[in-house]
C-alpha cells in the first residue's frame, strides 16, 4: 500500500492553492465551485482507492467479474448519454461492442500474452480492463463517431469537411 507523507500531501494542495489564489486575485467567484470540486474529487479517489484495495485482496475471480461488470456498466451508461442523437435501444448495442471489444482484447492479453496463474488475478484484470474502457470512452467522443450516429439517424450522408 501507497503510503502518503505530509509533504506530498502538502504538495498535492499547493497544486489547489494556485488556481485558488488566481481566481481570487482576479476576482473570480469561482472559489466555492472549486473547493467543492476538488472535495468531490478527492471523496470518489478514496472510495475508489478503498474499493479497489479490497478487490485486489479478495482472490476471487466472482470480486473480478463484479469489478469490471461495474466498469462496464458506467461506461456503457456514459457513452449512451454522450451520443449527439438519441437513437432508441443503442444502449445495448455499445454494451455489446464493449463486451466484445474489451473482452477479446483483455482475455488475449491476460490468458495468452501474461498466461496469469491464477488466472483471475484482480492485480492485472481490473487495471487493463479499466484503460482499455477508458480508450473506449474517449472514443465515444470522437467527431467521426458523433457524425457517424448522426447520418444514421437522419438517414443523410454528412458532407466531409
């Protein structure tokens, strides 16, 4: 486990401190939002950072399963909500292509390129399917794709730029 000293932490808020002292300086009243932004911030890394040690202390392939089911599901849910159109039962259409393209991916790496003994080792499941959803969250934001799921709902090629 990460032990985190006192200077760290106090580097860590000089790194808050700056864009609080300009937004202050230039009368922005921003301050609150900020401060309330990095207190969220900050809660969603401890739960997460708590969550994820007992995952990877749980040799269990069912905690694995449920880990990256979760991840699935956000994903799933914050690509549907991203969509420039909103197209009826595209939900399940990018589950599908999550589950198809990250599991081939992600079974390839862990089972033929590491060969994990155990096979289920969160150690390694959970971190690769997390960057490789995460690749295809940022995919969901692409221009080609937006234009691409909105020609297929107006039905009208969309002119090239």
């Amino acid at each position: 486990m990460l032990d985190l000293e006192a200077a760290n932490a106090l580097l860590a808020l000089g790194l808050v401190l700056i864009p609080l002292g300009l937004c202050w300086s230039q009368g922005l009243k921003l301050s609150g939002m900020l401060l309330l932004s990095v207190g969220r911030a900050l809660l969603q890394l401890i739960v997460l950072a708590y969550g994820l040690a007992i995952a990877f202390s749980a040799a269990s392939p069912w905690v694995t399963l449920i880990v990256l089911g979760l991840f699935v599901a956000i994903t799933t849910q914050l690509l549907s909500r991203r969509m420039v159109v909103d197209l009826p039962g595209l939900g399940p259409w990018i589950l599908a292509a999550l589950l198809s393209g990250v599991g081939v991916v992600l079974s390839y790496g862990v089972w033929v390129v590491i060969q994990l003994d155990p096979w289920f080792a969160p150690q390694f499941w959970i971190p690769l399917g997390s960057a490789l959803l995460a690749h295809g969250l940022s995919g969901g934001r692409s221009p080609a794709s937006n234009s691409c799921v909105r020609s297929s709902a107006t039905g009208k090629q969309s002119k090239p730029i």
